[in-house]
C-alpha cells in the first residue's frame, strides 16, 4: 500500500512539475497594441482559442466579427465577450466552412456591410469526422480545415488590401510535422489516410498554405504566418470515438495550457509590432520555429495552391490583388 501510494504521490508531482514548467515557457503576447478602427475575423469564435483570440482582439479596441456556424453558441460568446470587454462591436456572422455556398454568402454579408478588413484569424477546425465527401466533393475534414479556409481568405483578401497593412493567420498545429500533400490525391479521396492522419495532412495544408500565400502577398502590405498555439485544453476532438476524447480530455489537464494562454501565439502573430514584415513563419509558444521541410518547398506549394484553386473554384475575377 506505502508502495502504491508513493507511486501515485510520485506521479502527482511529476505532472504538477511538467505542468508548471509548460506554462512557463508557453510564450505572451507581450504586446500592447491598440486596434481601435481596426475590422478582425476570428473564425471558430464561439469557443476555444478562437474565443479567446477574439476577446483579446475586442480588448484592444477592434470591431471583430465571430465567424461561426452555431448562431446559438456564437451569440452566447458575443455577449460574453461584450461583458468582459466593454467593448459592443463585436458581431456575429453565420459561417460553415464545410460549405462553399456558405463561405461565400458570410463573405457576401461581410462585404455587404464592412468598409475594411484589417486581421482573419483562420482558427477553425474539427477532428474526427466521418470519411464522407462533401456535396462540394471535398473530404469534409479537408474542406472545413482547409478548402473552406482557403475560399474565405481568398475571397477577402481585396479588401484586405484595399485597408493594408493587414495580417493573415492560419492556426496549424504541431501534427503538421507529421503531414504531407499528395498531389495525385490532394482531396484525400483514392486512399482515406485514417481520421488522425487526415488531420495532420489538414494541418500541413495550412501550413504550406500560409506559405504560398505570403509569398502571393509579396507588396500588398498583408502579411500571412502559421502558428501551433501549443497542447491545450478546448473542445477539440469532441467528434473523437468517445474513450479516445475522453483520454484526451483526461490527459488534458495535466499537460495543456488553458484557451486563454493558447490563443497568445494566434495574437502575437496578429498584432506583435515584432511581427511585422515577417512573412511565411510558422510560431509556437510566440516565437518563429522549426516547420516541415516539405512546407518550405516552393514548387510543392505552387502545385497544391494550383489544385486548391480547381477546388474551390474561385476565379480570378473574384480575386484582383494578387495573381491565383
Ligand atoms: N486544442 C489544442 O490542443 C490544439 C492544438 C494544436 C492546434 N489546435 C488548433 O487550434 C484551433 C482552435 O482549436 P480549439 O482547440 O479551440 O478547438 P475547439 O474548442 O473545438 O474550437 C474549434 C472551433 O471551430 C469551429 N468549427 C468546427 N467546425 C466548423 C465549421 N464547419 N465551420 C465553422 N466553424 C467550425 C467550432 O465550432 P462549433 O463549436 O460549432 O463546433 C469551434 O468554434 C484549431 O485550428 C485547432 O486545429 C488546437
């Protein structure tokens, strides 16, 4: 019994230590930039990182706009966030990236009513979800990590232009070191990978994606940069077979950060004067790191942007500042 106890006593201590130790390199935003007049997309903003993101954004003055598809959910954290900010311009735009139509009628109502756009945070994203192709024709994780995100930037980027400087940020994750494209099967649709596996390759494409982007971007005055936010503790994976989230969930607690120390990476990359004119980085814990090699890869990137393209079928007369 002494035995066992000092096991689990030893355990106890070794979890509490690695926890502290985590937080205290987790990285701040440090930055005390005001956004007053500014316009922000927090994508995936009723919950998570991205609420937090968006809270930080309200904070710091700028009128931003919760792209979510659960008005339910999204109305209730618009009112959260209006209570912890002071802050009222903060609204609610319904947005299912797993629908082109969809992307493109939240673009249609942005446009309809907002005279600029000065940050998208492409923080949405889902695990787990069932091998089945959208009426799109896209792999649905693949379409709501990825082609959706990719549609909706595309779509706003004339506006960004039109209001630059501007910021672009793509949420990834560490797992990207494990992805890869395919470009014989970008849709992930000759072979399923598995529901793990079809995330890293999701978040590889944002990634390379980020990537090609800054470089597409080269003298508009937007900026684009990928960022893991770290291993924290949200709802994502709540579509996971129900032991494996709830492994998760117990992991959770000893090893993450809470969303409001995981969205400081996402903000650093949106407002960090230190940030500025840096283009195509990948940031964790709010420094530049280490990306996969294969996402560095310019003729790769070029391939898959050309294939995102066809996909999403978004013209180039939909898209002027930049050539696609
Ligand atoms: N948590 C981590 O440890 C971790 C680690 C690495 C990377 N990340 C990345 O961090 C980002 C935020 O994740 P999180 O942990 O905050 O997850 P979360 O709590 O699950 O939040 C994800 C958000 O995405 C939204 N979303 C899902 N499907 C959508 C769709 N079809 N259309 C529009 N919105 C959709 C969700 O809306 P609903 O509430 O309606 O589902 C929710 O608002 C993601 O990109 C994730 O890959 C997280």
């Amino acid at each position: 019994m002494g035995f066992l106890i000092g096991i689990l006593s030893a355990f106890f201590i070794a979890a509490i230590t690695f926890k502290i130790w985590y937080k205290s390199i987790g990285g701040r935003c440090v930055s005390k930039k005001r956004l007053d007049g500014k316009v922000a997309i927090v994508t995936g903003s009723n919950t998570g990182i991205g609420k937090e993101t968006a809270r930080d954004l309200a904070r710091r003055g700028a009128k931003v706009i919760l792209a979510c598809r659960d008005l339910q959910r999204a109305n209730a954290a618009r009112d959260d966030i209006i209570k912890t900010t002071g802050n009222k311009k903060v609204e609610v735009i319904l947005l299912d990236l797993g629908s082109l139509d969809s992307v493109r009628n939240f673009v249609k109502k942005f446009l309809g009513s907002e005279k600029r756009l000065d940050i998208l945070v492409n923080n949405a994203a889902a695990v787990g979800l069932e091998n089945k192709i959208s009426k799109d024709g896209m792999q649905q994780e693949l379409q709501v990590n990825h082609f959706g995100p990719f549609l909706l930037t595309l779509l706003l980027l004339d506006l960004m232009k039109k209001s630059a400087p501007g910021r672009v940020v793509v949420v990834s994750s560490r797992s990207h070191l494990r992805g890869y494209v395919d470009l014989s099967d970008v849709n992930c649709e000759k072979k399923y990978p598995g529901f793990l596996k079809l995330y890293e390759i999701a978040k590889f494409y944002n990634v390379i994606f980020s990537n090609e982007l800054s470089r597409r971007l080269q003298g508009t005055g937007i900026i684009c940069n990928s960022v893991h936010p770290g291993a924290v503790n949200t709802e994502v994976g709540r579509q996971l077979p129900a032991i494996l989230y709830s492994l998760v969930k117990l992991a959770s607690w000893f090893l993450v950060k809470t969303p409001e120390e995981g969205a400081q990476t996402l903000i650093h990359a949106a407002v960090s004067e230190t940030v500025e004119g840096t283009a195509g980085k990948y940031f964790v814990d709010c420094k530049e790191a280490e990306m996969n090699k294969d996402a560095v890869n310019k003729d790769l990137a070029r391939k898959f942007w050309e294939k995102c393209v066809k996909l999403v079928k978004v013209s180039q007369q939909e898209v002027k500042c930049i050539k696609i």
